[in-house]
C-alpha cells in the first residue's frame, strides 16, 4: 500500500483510508494496479457520503478501511 507522492505530511494524527475492493468505487483506490491509501481530508456530520479524500471524492463508511501511519508502517484501525 503507498500513498500518493503529492501529498505533503501532515503533522499530528491523521487518517488515511483504503477503498474497499467490495465497492462500486474501488477502481478510484488504485494507481497503476496497486492500493493507493489517501488521506481523509474532512469528515461531514449527518452526510450519507461524509468521508473526503485527497483524491477529491466522497465516499460512505462502508466503502473504506482506515488506517494511520507511525514509522512509515500503515496501522489499521478498527
């Protein structure tokens, strides 16, 4: 799993989410065949699409796996 080389680091706890190969909108979460892992850029209350990431998309809880990095290792939060 990589991130996308743009994306400066932020500093602080950040997440970052992983699309799920089960949704609709799996292929957005690939870059040349491999999982891309992109940060969440804003959560909305009350939205059914509630989740932005860098990529400049939407996308529902059920659709994404969240992760946060420490030491350049993804951990997987449940």
């Amino acid at each position: 799993m990589t991130t996308p080389a743009q994306t400066p680091a932020p500093a602080g706890f950040v997440v970052y989410a992983v699309i799920r190969a089960s949704s609709k909108y799996a292929h957005q979460g690939r870059v040349g065949g491999r999982v891309v892992a992109m940060r969440v850029t804003r959560i909305e209350e009350r939205e059914e699409y509630a989740f932005h990431l860098d990529n400049g998309n939407r996308y529902r809880r059920e659709d994404l796996t969240f992760y946060t990095k420490h030491e350049n290792r993804f951990i997987k939060l449940r």
